[in-house]
C-alpha cells in the first residue's frame, strides 16, 4: 500500500536496555522492548460467534431451522445473526447435491448476547423436539473469543494517523505474542500468513519456512554432525524467517484441528457464511484483532469442553482467563548482550534481532533452543567447557507484562458480563 511520507513506517521502533529480571537464567542478556504506548489503545474481548450442536427426533431442512431461529431472534429484538450446519460444519449434503436435511445439526450464533442466548436456550426445546437435550444442555461445538485493540480517538490524529496506531498494535501482536505449542506443533499448524488479493487469488507464507532452497551448507553440516536434523536446524538461517506485509492475516494452528488462532487488520464484520456478504466497519470501528477458535473435532474431541465449555449454560459463570495462554500471551525477547555486534552467526544477539524482526518472539525462540542443544552436545563433547542454560517453557523470552496486564483486564471484564448474576441466567437455563 502507499504510505504517507511524513508518518513514521508501521512498525514500532525498539530500545534495547539491561533486563531488570535477577534469575541467573538472564545474566548478561539485553531486553528488546518496543516504543509504544498502550493508553493509546482500549482493548476489549468479545466472543464472536458460539456454535452448539442440537439433535432433533424428525428431520428438518437446515434452511428452514435457519429461517425459524432467525424469527425467533427477531423477535426480541436481536443484532445477532446464526448459520445451521449439518454434524460436520457443512451447509450441503453433498451426496444428493441439495441442502443439509437431517436430525442433527450445529447452530452458530454471531455476537451472541447473554440474556438473548439464555433464552433461545429456552425457546428452542419449544420449537423443536430434541433428544436427551435439557433446557441449556446444548453441547458446545465451537466458540471464538477475540480481543480487540481500537486506537482511541483524537480529533487531532487524522485518518492516516490513526491507520498507523492500528497497523503498529498489529505488527506488536504478531510479533510478541507467544501461542500455546497445541497451536504450533503440527506442521499444518505452524505460524503462517495469508492475504486473498482483489481477484481472489490466495497467497500463504511459513513465518519461519520448513523448506529452504540454499541453506547455509557449512551451518547445516555443523548442526548435522551435533545431532541436530536437517529440518530442525534451518530456522538457523536467516533466509527461513519472514516478515508478512501488515494487511496479511496471520494464523497459528490447523483449520480443521480443534484450536486456532488469527491476527488481523479487522474491517468487516458480521460475516454471513449462506450469503457470503459481510458488514464493512466504519472507520472508528476498524481495530488490530487477535482471536482464538476452539473446536470440538472427531481427531482431538472436545477441545473447549476439556477448558471447561462442555454445553452452552457453562458459558454463566466461565473465566475467559482459562484460555489466554494458549492465544493472549505476550513475550519480550532477550539477547546475549556479549555477542550484540555479532549479527551473521547464530547464538549472536545480533542474529537474535535480525531474526526478531522478520518472525518475532516465534522465530527468536526456535533459533535459541536450536543453538542451545547443539552447545549442549558441544559440551558433551568436551569441545566446550561452560555448560548451557537449562531453557524451560519460556526460554529466554519474559513476559511483556504491560500488554499481558490490558489483556487479562479485558477478559476479565467479558467473564463479568457473562456472569450468571449479571444475565439473570441459572444454571439451569
């Protein structure tokens, strides 16, 4: 895109400085930390859509149960919207080409309310005879939370300037955010971008590539010979590690795994899947979103019942904090402050910032473990005296509690507006 030249790029600058952390661990480690400020932000969770599974004893169409629970939402006055899938997420039968007619079905509520989604859980058992289904024991198939990051508006930031607040929190978010390894681990599952251009042609790229055409052969023959695999090793060149373009949505996790994870310019909402229209935003509107979808799948089985998100009635009462390491969790990275102005060789915390820049705090720890095992069988041997840090779940990486500190607030404020006190909603509905 083009940006205007009197504004800064939209990325955030860093300072580097000694860390204040006394663990052993980070003796001698210097802490990239970005030059923004949060108080220009309001940050807040929502859950965008809910998807609970419902069976019925006779067979209906899924347009008709769309169309009836639509009326029923219209009734009282909803702004929420729904989809009716057959058991597997799809909208056609594809055996005899038509709609999804059966006895078991998955109804997914957008911007579901409270109070509105406590009495369809009501309702419905009225409209339909279900089977072993009590009043609000819907089983959950899906959810997605989001958190949200609006620049906070100023009459005296233009337009341009408020883009640039926007594109700078989501560079931040993609940058620091550390997912859960049940995001990353699979190969399919692995941190990635994507961007559809306005001709519909989609185009993907690996945040740190499992694939590299000339890899450093001298570096590949080193970690080979320390034990280390080809493929584990190549997030050891620089080459393999990729900066998106701010308008890419980046993703963690496999679609059709039970978790997933998004970070994206958000500009449109209400996304209608039986129409394929979607509502764009004002421009007050628009926000750097990061959000996480969680699936009950036939491979890893009730992924938010195993949260705690079994039926539809434990939604009253849920804290949203429960899941925000897997998606919310924020590192700054550290670098190895005696190898700073060493930038081409990795273990240097000169590479460390080369690779921060393009692949983030992701990137940043995959190269730190990789060349702490191969300095551990250096150690063993006997090609180095000094012993290597024991690296645990966060590595070299801490916590960038500021941002982590806005994340859990808002969280915090979605389970208090799902409170069952607040709604009116039992247990029992």
């Amino acid at each position: 895109f083009d940006w205007p030249s009197d504004l800064e790029p939209p990325e955030c600058g860093y300072s580097i400085s000694p860390h204040k952390n006394k663990q052993p661990l980070y003796a001698g480690r210097m802490l990239l930390e970005p030059d923004i400020d949060l108080g220009l932000y309001r940050v807040d969770a929502v859950i965008d859509w809910i998807a609970f599974r419902m069976e019925t004893v006779s067979e209906h169409q899924a347009v008709n149960m769309h169309r009836r629970i639509m009326r029923l939402l219209g009734q009282i006055g909803s702004r929420s919207t729904c989809a009716v899938y057959g058991p597997k997420w799809k909208m056609r039968d594809r055996k005899w080409k038509r709609g999804y007619q059966g006895t078991k079905f998955i109804v997914q509520l957008q911007q579901p309310e409270p109070r509105e989604l406590a009495w369809l859980m009501r309702e419905l058992p009225k409209q339909y005879a279900v089977q072993k289904q009590e009043c609000g024991l819907f089983p959950i198939a899906g959810i997605e939370v989001s958190v949200d990051f609006y620049p906070i508006y100023d009459p005296d930031h233009d337009q341009a300037r408020r883009d640039l607040l926007r594109w700078q929190m989501v560079e931040l978010l993609r940058r620091h955010v550390k997912f859960d390894p049940i995001l990353t681990e699979s190969v399919r599952g692995k941190p990635r971008a994507f961007h559809r251009d306005a001709r519909g042609k989609g185009s993907s790229r690996k945040t740190v590539s499992v694939k590299l055409a000339k890899p450093n052969k001298t570096l590949m023959k080193e970690a080979t010979r320390l034990g280390v695999p080809r493929a584990t090793a190549l997030p050891l060149n620089l080459r393999a590690h990729t900066q998106p373009p701010v308008d890419w949505t980046a993703y963690a996790g496999a679609r059709e795994f039970g978790a997933m994870a998004r970070i994206m310019d958000k500009k449109t909402d209400q996304k209608n899947p039986l129409k394929g229209t979607a509502l764009s935003l004002a421009d007050h509107e628009h926000r750097a979103r990061i959000e996480m979808t969680l699936k009950h799948t036939k491979e890893e089985g009730a992924v938010p019942g195993g949260l705690g998100l079994e039926t539809a009635r434990d939604l009253f009462g849920f804290r949203f904090s429960e899941i925000r390491k897997m998606c919310f969790d924020f590192h700054l990275p550290t670098v190895d402050a005696k190898t700073l102005g060493k930038k081409r060789s990795p273990g240097a915390g000169g590479f460390e910032i080369e690779v921060f820049k393009r692949s983030g705090v992701y990137g940043v720890d995959l190269v730190q473990r990789i060349w702490n095992d191969m300095e551990r069988q250096r150690c063993v041997n006997h090609e180095i005296a000094a012993k290597p840090d024991v690296l645990r779940k966060k590595g070299y990486l801490l916590a960038y509690e500021p941002l982590n500190r806005r994340v859990k607030d808002a969280l915090a404020r979605l389970t208090g507006y799902w409170d069952i006190r607040r709604t009116g909603a039992s247990k029992a509905s």
